[in-house]
C-alpha cells in the first residue's frame, strides 16, 4: 500500500504530540486507580516536558505539509509517509532513538480518551484486544493488530500493513509497552492476564538492552512475528471495568470525534473480504463484485495504489501460514491445501518468498521442531 495515501485521522496522531494533556473523565469514572502513575511513569513525563520544551509542533507539522494554523483537526488524514517524518523529527532533536519505549511508558489508560475507555470496559481481555485490534486498523491502518487463543496461549500480534522503516522498532515499541502497562494497570497482579514472553520481528537494537526495564518478563529478538504473549486463560477472565453500556459509550463518543476513512481504503478493503473469505479462495471477480465495481476498474484502481489483486491475496496468504504455525500447526501439506495452493512445493516457494526461510526453518525457530 502507498506511503502517501492519507488514510490516518489528524486528530489520532495529535494524541502523541499532546502526550503532556490529559483527558479530565478519569476522576468522574473511577480511572485514577488504573492510571498509578508509578515512578518511573512520572520520571518520564517530567523528562519530557523538559526536553520538549525546544520542539515546535507546528513547525514540526509544516516539515511535513501538514500546516496546523487554522485549528482544523476533523475530517484531515495525513499519510503515513507524513507520521514518519514527524517521528524522525522527534528522534533526531531528543537524540533517543529509544523514544518509542519512552513515550509508550508514558501513555495510560486514559491519554487514549474515549477509545482507551472503551477498551478497558469490555467484558474479557480478548474481547479487548479484538476492539483495540478494530481502532488499529480504522485509526492507524499502517500496522494490524490481531488477537489469538490457542488450547495453552493466547497473544497478540502486531505487523506493518505499510512498511514504517527507518522506524518500526519506534512503532512496535511504543504499542507494546503502552499496552503492556495498560495490561499491568487492569490485571491488578493476576499473573494469568500478564504476559509470559514478548517477542520481536527484528534483530536487538542498540538500545535493546532497554527493553528489560519495561517488561517484567522474558523479551526475544529476531523472531518470526512481532507477539506479546500469555496463558489462554487469562483471555476470558473478566477485567475489573467490565462495563458494556459504558463501553459502548465511550466508542460511539470516540467514533463521532475522530473521523475514520481507512476501511474506504481500497486494498484495506479487499484485504478485510478476503479475510472472511479465508478458504474460499475468492477470484478477482468475486471480489469486484464485493467491492462494488468491474474487474478491470477494481485491476486499475489497485495498480493506483501501488498494488495488485495478487499481491493482496498472497499477504492474506502469509498471514494465515504465520498464525497456523504460530498455533502450533506443522503440517505443510494441510496448511497449503486450506490455502489454495495446488502443490505443497508451491505453497513453500511462496513461503520462503514471503519470509526468507522454508517453512521447516521457520516452525524451528518457533521451538515447534
């Protein structure tokens, strides 16, 4: 998908460059016992107050076409491209290219407003992580969120929908360890609801040796997928704000602030049906049909987009071998068929295409061999 396509809400992003403001319905709801504010959280706010101090936001914005004078923020979208070039901004003038574990510490419950709200009041955590899964994809379709529950763990993943380099390590890092405080703040010390492990798609960072300091559990690089894992059991234990009016609440109220035109984003769009589709192997004119247009319109508009039908399918493809093997899942032959695949040799050229190893090597550096 393309770097320049204005598919992120203005108003999203400012909630990082506001990280100072804090909503004022945390006290009224009962928030503060989430929000402990712990030591190190207050350190961190202190730290970054003062150093931001020499940052100008609207020249930061205006840096990447984005000009914020009028103090229009609803219906704008920027582009990914745009978010990037902020963050590196950011990176260069506070010289931490460890920023996005700094800033993720900082961010609780309620510096995500309504939607933090609606997340927290769900019935179970992973009812929880399905709506925090949704509000990524409507609100920062450049990464995609997915929950999982297997017989032993359940995890979440996180992989870029649109490549966030130079800084995807700031992205991931920013997600994990907010929600991993989050995830702190409502398990209220039930080991079954905090994680086990944490995994990371890309090699140890410089910085690496941080990481420790933000999760109190074993952290590992260089793995196959991006995942914050934990035992299955904690994924239906009911979390303490357990509210559905209130949950319900709270996301229409942070639906009808903050405009979403992701899923009008084409490929986000076919991405989603052929999701549902998943081993009826849809063909491009079934889709077109889906979205509403004739096969040729919907060929041309994806080429627009930087994309085609066929690269669309096989990362949904991708996907799904990712977590069949991350669910403990081993055979080939049964992995390739639910895929379409004609020959188990093609479903492992396509695999190793997609990820640079066989699918032998890549169960062997989950332990599954």
């Amino acid at each position: 998908m393309d770097r320049d396509a204005a598919c992120i809400p203005l108003g999203h992003i400012l909630t990082y460059f506001s990280i100072r403001e804090k909503p004022d319905f945390e006290e009224e709801l009962g928030l503060q016992t989430l929000d402990t504010e712990r030591a190190s959280r207050l350190k961190h706010v202190q730290d970054l107050i003062e150093i931001s101090m020499g940052m100008d936001h609207y020249e930061a914005f205006l840096n990447v076409g984005v000009d914020l004078s009028d103090g229009i923020v609803k219906d704008r979208f920027i582009s990914t491209g745009q978010v990037v070039g902020l963050v590196d901004q950011a990176v260069k003038l506070f010289d931490m290219p460890y920023l996005g574990l700094f800033i993720g510490n900082i961010m609780t419950v309620s510096h995500y407003g309504m939607a933090g709200l609606a997340v927290v009041c769900q019935p179970s955590l992973h009812e929880a992580c399905l709506l925090l899964s949704r509000f990524c994809s409507e609100y920062f379709p450049p990464l995609d969120i997915s929950a999982h529950v297997c017989e032993e763990e359940s995890w979440m993943t996180i992989e870029e929908n649109i490549s966030l380099a130079p800084y995807t390590e700031f992205f991931i890092e920013l997600n994990f360890v907010s929600i991993y405080n989050m995830l702190s703040d409502l398990a209220g010390g039930d080991p079954d609801m905090m994680p086990t492990r944490i995994e990371f798609a890309y090699p140890k960072p410089p910085w690496g040796h941080l990481y420790q300091r933000y999760f109190n559990c074993p952290v590992y690089f260089d793995r196959p997928q991006n995942r914050m894992i934990g035992h299955s059991t904690g994924a239906d234990k009911e979390l303490p704000l357990a509210n559905r009016l209130m949950a319900l609440t709270a996301e229409k109220a942070f639906l009808q602030r903050v405009p979403t035109r992701a899923m009008k984003y084409l490929p986000l769009k076919l991405r989603n049906f052929l999701i549902r589709s998943y081993g009826a192997n849809p063909s491009l004119d079934t889709a077109a049909r889906e979205m509403g247009l004739s096969s040729r319109t919907l060929r041309r508009k994806l080429a627009e987009e930087g994309t085609s039908y066929k690269n669309e399918v096989e990362k949904i493809q991708e996907r799904f071998a990712r977590e069949y093997f991350a669910r403990g899942g081993n055979s080939v032959t049964e992995l390739s068929t639910s895929l379409g695949f004609a020959h188990t040799s093609a479903f492992s050229r396509a695999f190793k295409r997609w990820t640079g190893q066989s699918p032998s090597e890549y169960m062997e550096k989950l332990g599954q061999k």
